[in-house]
C-alpha cells in the first residue's frame, strides 16, 4: 500500500501533532507500506524555524526509512491571528504543489488543525482519483472559538461549512477522544464514519524506570512537561508552588514551550519562588529521563467546556514510565486517568486540591508504586503507539481493499465519481433551465389540487450515509406518514392526490431533485436515496459499498422494477451499480429510464 501523509508539523518538532504523524508514519513504513510524507520546515511551537531550513524553499530528507519532502511555509514567533492564518494557508498552497510531485498514491492521510489542509487533501485525491482519510486532532473550527482566536461571526460560519464540506468527502473521519466522537455525531455524521484512534505512547522509548523516590528522601520532583498553551491553566502549577515554598521536600519541573510561558516565569519570579525550574521542550529520549527522575507527574487544564473534550498527550507518557499522575483535569482527560487506576484527579483550577494529592503521594510510596504499575500496564495494553499506527493500517488498508474492489471503468473509481459529477452539474442547470416551463404549470397544479406546500421536503440519506433534504414536488396529502412508499401503498387509505398520481407516472415529481444535484447531495444517475428511518436499506448499502456513491435521480433498481421489488433484491441492484459504474452504463440507465416512464400506465 502506498501512503501519502499530509502534515503541517513533524519532527524534529515536538509536541503531539508531530509524535502523531511520525509515529503512524513509522508504523506504515514497519510494516512493508511505502510512505512519503509532505510536511512544512520545522518552526513548531516557537514560530522560528530551524537554522538548517531558514534558507529553504523545498527540501527532501529521510527520516526513519520515510521519504519527508518539506515544502515552504510562512512562520513567525507572532502569534496573531492574521499571522496564523498566513502560516496555515501558506502551507495549504505549497503543500498541494508539494504533493502532485509524489507518485500516485492507493490513499492520502492528512492530519487537522489546519482546517486548511483537508483541502489540499480533498484536491490531491480528487487528481490522483484516490480516497482521502481526514484524521481530526483538534475539533476545529470550534475549538478556535472556544479559545477566542475566532470571533468574526461570518468567518466562522465559512469555517463551519468548510469542515462539513470535508467530512463530506472524506472516506473516513479519524477522531483522538470521545467527545470529539460525539461532537462530529451532534454534525450529523453517521456514526460507521468515524473512528476512534487515541494519542498514545511510544512503549519502546517511554519504559518503566529510575528511581521512585522514598518519604525519607531529601526532595522529590514534580514534573510537568509539554505544551505550555492557554488551556492549560497552568497558573495552578505556580500557586501550588508557592503554597509549597517552604516544604524542601518537593520541587517542580516544567519541560516545554508554548505562548503562555512567558506570562509563566513571570508569574514565578514575581513571587520569587525558588522551587520551580523551567526548561525548554527536549527530544523524547531526553523527556523519559526526566519522567523517571520525577516522583510525581501532572497535567493541568483550565478546565473549559472545550478542555474537558482533550485527552492531554502527556499522560500517556507519564503513565509507559511507571510514573503516578495527578491530573487536574475534566473529562475525557479525567476518565482516562480513572479507567487505567494510573493516578489521581482533582478539579482544574484548584491549587489547595493539587497540593493535598500532592502530599498524599509523597507520604505513601506503596501508593505510588501502585499506582505507577497500573497506568503502565493498562498504556502497553491499550495505548501503545505501534498498536495505534496498526489500527489506522487497518483502517486505510479496509478502504483500499473496497476501492480496488470497484470495477467496471477505465478511470479510477474516485476520479470517475468527479468528472461524473461535473457532468450532473451542467446536466442539471440545462435541464433546470429547459424544465421551467414544467416546473412552473406543475407547481401551479400541485398548489390547486390539494391543500399544503407545494414542495415537498424530507430527510434523505445520501453518499457516505450522510442525511440531507430532498426537494420534491407534493404528491401525497399533508397528512400522509413519514413512510417508504412501498409501505404507504400496502395501507388501506389512499393517501395520493390527483395530479399527484400524475406527476408520479411521468416521473414529473421528482424535477427539484435537481436542486440537490446542483448542492452536490445527489447525481442524475445512482441509487434511490433512502429515507432516514430506512435503516436496514441504509445498513444494507453500508455494507455492500452502496453509500460510496451519490443517490440519484434514477437508478439501476428504479429501471429494474422500482417499488415492486423486494429489499433485498434493491440492494443487490445497487451493489451491482456500485461496483460496475461506468459512462456507458450510465447512458444506459438514462435511455431506459425515458423508455420506462413512457411505458408506465
């Protein structure tokens, strides 16, 4: 399998999104995958890039046995929102160029924050005519609104329609916590769309050792380490410090980087505290040395509704170590911590809490070691990084296998599926503008018949299970049920109106299908869109591969016997029609449909 990965940030970065993206990039290239990486120069989190790279437009490197091609980005220590937004479409373009170059590959994996990059990913497989996995770290655009970075209300809804867009189009969305499961759900998404593929940890770097430190001992360390950003609420870190100013037994360590680190030793030196030391962000080997030097390990957030949905990487390297945690956390942060025995939460925001879990770890070294032993376990068990990288293996090599399984034409599956969409485009525009006139005397006619709106409109589940609106011209009365046609027929009452039964013969009432067509929802040729509450048709298509296609305006089962026929055999139709899609098929179905609705009594 041929993998191209997609990222803005990668080592020798640190941070989560880095260790991310290499870490499943390794995984790939272990396993026999050929891999090729397009990131950015290395300037993350500090916004100054790298001396070896500040001169550099491109460059291409190996690391690990991965083919990396780095690609020009905008970077500055400015954090501005314009400077932001600069850096992030700065690579969004280049990236694309950067990509083209790469040989065709079998799926493109490109990783968010930046929103921006989803697309880029979205062109590159729409080129290459490959499926694109959009793996989700960040819930953006929402999570810049709940830090305040965006607050332009318009900027924000074209945010919120870009993000829809791409989990439109993507073949599969990855998500890191459950709660960013939940909130792309709350969007929408049908829930077989989204994975769940936590951060985790390198068990082969990050290993129970050093010392753990006894009560008797002449000082114990309590590190945190990592991003020092605005939501982590770190100030607790420095009031703990200074309620413990005078306790020689315990000191803090804080490793990394971050805009808030500045505000930070400031805040430190103010009290002129002499029991906190801070230190720049290290390599990972460098960081397990500190984790086993420490007899204690913390993680703090602000706790915010936008914070209780993260799962602070930091844990899980805490926890590989053998090392106890005190999290100052909510949420998805706070239950991790619970399910895997591996520490003890407190409420965020809270230096008296921190310090009395603090002092309870101190004083009791069986619990410590305890606690220690079962977050390392439960990490090696669960939360492994090779175990992670093999399930996002498993999950790209699912796709490629169903992709390679359509057949039937000379281009490529999703290449195919976009020319044939600039087609339903055009298509539908001259038959809208033909149609007017039909459009016009059957809305006339629909609104003189029988009481109610004119158009109809219901919910409709579409390409990749994802549910929408279908416009339709009023054939039913207003008080019909919200049923499959076929089971509004077998009941006793006649629920269909006169011009309605009209409008059904001659195929009439579906017209402002075209409006879905032209919205991107629908083509001219697929499968009869299914009703929401269809839910075996849907599951039925699911597994059969029958979502990976546009519902349409006709279709191969609506030629085939329409409502007549059964649900199984409707499905099989559409699977046929999936796997054997092609112009001339097409064509096919389109000459059979005009000769079908004139046949029809």
């Amino acid at each position: 399998m041929r993998v191209l990965l997609i990222t803005q940030y990668y080592p020798p970065e640190t941070g989560a999104a880095p260790i991310r993206a290499h870490n499943f990039a390794k995984g790939f290239a272990r396993r026999g995958h050929d891999v090729v990486v397009v990131t950015g120069m290395p300037n993350h989190p500090s916004g100054v890039k790298h001396a070896a790279y500040r001169r550099c437009m491109a460059a291409r490197e190996e690391r690990d046995g991965i083919r990396v091609r780095r690609c020009f980005l905008y970077a500055s220590p400015k954090k501005t929102f314009a400077r932001r937004l600069l850096n992030q479409i700065s690579f969004m373009c280049t990236s694309f160029f950067g990509s083209l170059t790469v040989r065709r590959p079998d799926v493109v994996l490109v990783t968010s924050p930046p929103l921006f990059l989803g697309i880029t990913a979205w062109l590159i497989a729409l080129v290459k005519g490959v499926p694109f996995v959009l793996d989700v770290r960040d819930y953006w655009p929402h999570a810049a609104v709940a830090l305040g970075q965006l607050r332009d209300r318009r900027i924000i809804r074209w945010a919120e329609r870009l993000e829809m867009f791409l989990y439109r189009h993507t073949a599969m969305i990855v998500a890191v916590t459950p709660s960013m499961v939940r909130l792309i759900k709350e969007r929408g998404i049908s829930e077989q769309r989204i994975v769940l593929i936590t951060n985790g940890a390198d068990t082969e770097a990050f290993i129970p050792g050093g010392r753990n430190v006894d009560a008797d001992e002449e000082c114990m360390t309590v590190l945190y380490s990592g991003t020092h950003g605005l939501v982590h609420g770190m100030d607790v870190i420095i009031e703990a410090a200074d309620i413990l100013r005078d306790d020689p037994r315990l000191r803090f360590l804080l490793i990394g980087d971050g805009v808030a680190k500045d505000g930070l030793v400031s805040m430190a030196l103010k009290k002129g505290l002499t029991n906190i030391e801070f230190r720049s962000s290290v390599e990972p080997g460098e960081l397990a040395t500190a984790i086993h030097g420490a007899g204690v390990c913390i993680a703090t957030t602000d706790g915010s509704e936008f914070s209780r949905g993260t799962m602070p990487v930091k844990l899980f390297d805490y926890m590989a170590c053998g090392r106890p945690v005190v999290a100052a956390l909510e949420g998805d942060g706070a239950e991790f911590v619970r399910r895997s025995c591996g520490g003890i939460t407190v409420a965020p925001g809270d230096p008296e809490r921190l310090v009395e879990a603090l002092k309870r770890l101190l004083d009791d070294r069986e619990h410590r070691e305890k606690l220690g032993r079962e977050g390392s376990e439960f990490v090696v068990r669960e939360c492994s990084r090779r175990i992670l990288a093999e399930k996002m293996e498993e999950l790209l090599d699912k796709i490629v296998t169903a992709e390679r399984s359509l057949r039937g034409r000379r281009l490529p599956f999703r290449r195919y599926l976009a020319v044939k969409y600039s087609l339903d485009f055009v298509g539908s525009i001259f038959l809208l503008v033909l149609g007017v006139p039909i459009l016009l005397v059957a809305a006339i006619v629909v609104r003189l018949d029988s009481r109610g709106r004119t158009v109809f409109k219901q919910r409709r589940i579409g390409i990749h299970s994802h549910e929408f609106t279908i416009f339709k011209f009023r054939t039913m009365r207003e008080e019909t049920p919200d049923l499959a046609t076929d089971l509004i027929a077998s009941e006793d009452v006649d629920y269909m109106t006169r011009v309605g039964r009209l409008l059904r013969k001659t195929g009439a009432d579906e017209l402002p299908n075209l409006i879905n067509i032209l919205k991107g929802e629908m083509s001219i040729v697929g499968p009869r869109p299914a009703l929401y509450n269809q839910y075996e048709l849907i599951d039925l298509r699911r597994q059969t591969l029958g979502d990976l296609v546009r519902p349409g305006l006709t279709g191969w089962a609506q030629i085939n016997g329409r409502d007549s026929i059964s649900l199984d055999e409707k499905v099989r139709l559409d699977a046929f029609y999936v796997k054997n899609c092609s112009f001339l098929l097409d064509l096919k179905i389109c000459v059979r449909t005009i000769f079908v609705l004139c046949n029809t009594e």
